[in-house]
C-alpha cells in the first residue's frame, strides 16, 4: 500500500490543508477522507468554507521523464493521430513593463526582437507541421499569450496569425485569441490582427482606475483604456473581452463597483474577473512586505467583491460561462479557457509554451535566447515532458466540470466505469449542506460560494477519489 508521502498525484496544497483540520484522523478509513474534506457549516461559507484557498487551477500531478528520454518519447507522440478537441497555445513572452503583481515575466520588449521572434516561431511550427499528431484533425482554438503579444509590430502579429493559420489545420469556427494590453495597442495593430484572422481579444484591463493601475505599474490611463476598447470593438470583427481583477492593495468595494459599473456601459462581448494571486517572487510581494502598499484584501473580502461582480452581470444578464467568465453577447464563446481545463490535447509553441498530446504533458524551453538557439538548429526545445497519472481524464473532467458550476458525477463515473457519485456522496452532500452547491437530481450545481471555493472543492475530490482508488476502498 502506498501512504500518502509516495502518492504520485498527491497535492502538497492538499495534504496542508487536509492535515490541518481536526477530524482527519487516518487517510485509510473512507469516512476520514470524506469528513477532511468538508467545507466550514453555519457561519461564512464565502468567506470562511474552508481553511485556505487554493487558486490559479487544480492540479492532477505526473510523473516527470528523465531528460534522455524526452527526445524519444515526443517523437512517438508526434506519430500518434489525435482525436477529440484540441487548442494550440503560442507563447510571446515579451512585457513592455513589469506589472507588480505579476510572477510571468520574463524578457522586457525590445522592437529589434519582434522579426527575429516571428521567424523562429514560424520555424518552430514548421517542426511539427507534416507530422501525423498535427495533421490529423481540426485545431478548435488557438491562443496568443503571454507576457504581451500586442507587443510585437503590427507586421510581425500578422505574420504570427498568419503562420498559425497556415500551418495548423484551423476548424472552420476555431476561436484565434490574441492577449494584449492597452498601451501601445494602436489602430494600426488592431487593423494587422484582424486582417490575420484574429476574432477574439482578450485586453488585461485589470482596473480602470487610473491610480491604481499607476500603483501596480500600469502604464495606460483610465480615458486611454475606454478610448482603445471602443475602437477595438467599433470593428466589429472580434469579440472583445476584457479581464478585472479584484483584491488589489488599496482596492476597496467602492473602487470595484466602479469597475463593474464601466464594464456595464462598455458594448464588450464578455469579462473575466479574476482573484488576485499574490506569489512571493513579484515586486507585489516585496512592497508589501516593506510596508510601501497596504495589505491585500483577505479572502472574505475578496469573496464579497467576486460575489458582488457575479450580483451586478447576473443582473445585467450577462450569460455566466465558468467561474470567472461571462459572455454578454453570444460571439463570446470562451474556447480555450474551457477546453484547456479539460481532457483536449493542447499543441505549445513559444519559448515557456506548455502542451498537452495524449499520455504527456510538455513545457517548451523558457528561456528566450536558447529557445532561438535550439530552433535555428532545427530542434523543438522540450524542457520538462510529465506522464499523464492512471486517472488523468477524470481529474481533468473534474477540474473543467467545477470551473463551470455544472458537475455531473453520475454521468461521469458510467463513461469512466468508476462508481463516483456514489463514494463522494457524503462529501458533496456535506456541501450542499455547507451552500456551496445545489443537488438537482444527478446534477451538482455550484452556488456563488461554490464558484468562489471552486478550484479547492475539485482539487479536494481529486485527491479524494486518487485516495480512495489508491487504496482500493471499493474493493
Ligand atoms: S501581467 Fe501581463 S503584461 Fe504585466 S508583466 Fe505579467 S505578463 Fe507582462
């Protein structure tokens, strides 16, 4: 029998959690495993469900290949036809500032890395592009992320839509997403990504309180910002989404409803609202610690600002697409964010591009300058490459089910053979109990708190059910 500290897709976020709650007792006995993952009843479940939050996603672990075997095992995965939906996901990873909370940069925009960026990209999917593994189905979506892609020159964001385009086999419908920010996103840029095919922004407007932008490192001013998203959806060729966040220092609910308010009188097609996630390597972290910026917002004040946004756009009736996603218009169709989450293959190009291809999940080197080493030496620079573990389609469908608040256990336990709505009842009926969610029939349907605890209930029942099946309770 394995124990918990050799458990391969053990979450150490998990067993903190797990190990700081009284009545867990033994992680043998069933009705121990369930209770460890009960939510706080009678008081704030917003704030107070459980004893820490987890953010960001659930995770499922892996199993890490060595190094000489990388080389090996992509090229068997490159021969491999895929089937089911799949994402592509290019990486720019350029910045023209470092926003202070922000643990992603890597490399400050430099214009004379622009061409050279797009050629090696170019080549970088020419790699790939004859193989079984590319050529065998329709691309769903593709997302340009970053750091900035509207960083790069108008020419090059044309010709990087353009290379994908080209060389992948884009579904007539698939979603093509460019991430950017405001500042120095002209008409010009606008204009090149559209004429390339992009039919999706998503612009990190994050506040539009111009101070406070100024606070976390923010360049574009409040008028700057309004004036740029007009233009952009004056188009009418995309679909303009934006992203807020909300726990910033300093950011109180008087602030955010003035945020919601502009997003309202703006004719966007959707917005994301995002948790802030404080890491300890960013310029955030050092601040406050210094005492230069005011202490976050706790969690329950960030559930009551994240439960005021969900207020305001269900009132609006914004259509509600996951946890932190809403839809106004229908062009708004948020394709990679929902499939990611789930069990899709995932082609990654770009320096610190991640993928996912059958059994293997991949990170592409990070590094910028070796990147371009390695692919102008005609080789696809693969950094980490992570077996899948046994149950990986079912911690996948959990984790994509609880980011949009509709789980059905029942269902998928009879496409997984598994009996799960049956060994987690205690757990979820605990939580209906708690007001996280709703019991409809086979359905759970997650309430506002349980949109808020999301990633920790589905990262809870993943190490659950790997629990119980690591340990074979149902034999
Ligand atoms: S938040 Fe975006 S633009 Fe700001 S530093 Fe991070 S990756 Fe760059």
């Amino acid at each position: 029998m394995r124990t918990r500290a050799d458990h391969p897709v053990f979450n150490k976020d998990i067993d903190a959690l797990m190990q700081g709650r009284d009545e867990y007792v033994d992680d043998r006995d069933p009705a121990a495993l369930a209770r460890a993952c009960f939510a706080s009843e009678g008081g704030d479940v917003l704030g107070e469900g459980f004893p820490r939050k987890l953010a960001v996603h659930a995770g499922f672990g892996g199993r890490p290949l060595a190094a000489d075997k990388v080389g090996e095992h992509m090229a068997r995965m490159l021969n491999i036809p895929r089937a089911g939906k799949t994402a592509a996901y290019v990486h720019v990873p350029f910045c023209e500032s470092h926003c202070l909370y922000c643990a992603f940069f890597t490399k400050g925009y430099e214009r004379k890395e622009s061409a050279r960026y797009a050629d090696a990209l170019q080549r970088e999917l020419d790699l790939w592009s004859r193989t079984p593994l590319v050529r065998s189905g329709p691309v769903h979506c593709v997302y340009f992320g970053g750091g900035t892609p509207t960083a790069l020159e108008a020419t090059d964001l044309a010709r990087m839509i353009g290379a994908v385009r080209e060389t992948l086999p884009l579904a007539n419908d698939c979603e093509i997403t460019v991430e950017g920010r405001i500042h120095n996103f002209g008409p010009d840029k606008m204009e090149a990504c559209l004429d390339a095919g992009a039919n999706r922004f998503s612009i990190g407007v994050q506040t539009f309180d111009t101070a406070l932008r100024r606070s976390m490192g923010r360049i574009a001013g409040r008028e700057e910002i309004l004036d740029a998203l007009r233009r952009l959806i004056a188009f009418g060729q995309a679909a303009v989404v934006i992203d807020l966040i909300y726990g910033f220092p300093g950011q109180d609910m008087e602030l955010w409803q003035r945020d919601l308010e502009t997003v309202l009188e703006l004719e966007l097609d959707g917005v994301d609202l995002y948790q802030l996630n404080t890491f300890t390597n960013t310029p955030l972290h050092r601040a406050i610690e210094h005492g230069t910026l005011p202490r976050l917002a706790d969690t329950g004040a960030q559930g009551r600002m994240y439960a005021e946004g969900s207020r305001v756009l269900d009132e609006a009736r914004w259509r509600r697409l996951s946890s932190s996603h809403w839809g106004r218009t229908t062009r708004e169709r948020n394709l990679y964010n929902h499939m990611v989450k789930g069990p899709a293959h995932c082609l990654g190009f770009g320096p610190g591009a991640g993928g996912t291809l059958h059994d293997s999940s991949y990170f592409v080197r990070r590094d910028y300058a070796g990147w371009l080493e390695e692919i102008g030496r005609g080789r696809k620079p693969v950094a980490t490459l992570m077996l899948a573990p046994e149950r990986a389609v079912l911690a996948k469908s959990l984790a994509q089910a609880f980011d949009v608040g509709r789980i059905n256990l029942a269902r998928l336990g009879r496409t997984l053979s598994l009996p799960l709505a049956g060994l987690a009842g205690p757990v979820t009926e605990q939580w209906a109990r708690a007001g996280l969610l709703r019991i409809d029939g086979e359905w759970l349907d997650l309430t506002v708190a349980g949109h808020f605890w999301q990633v920790t209930m589905a990262q809870l029942l993943i190490t659950f059910f790997n629990r119980t099946f690591q340990e074979d309770y149902t034999s």
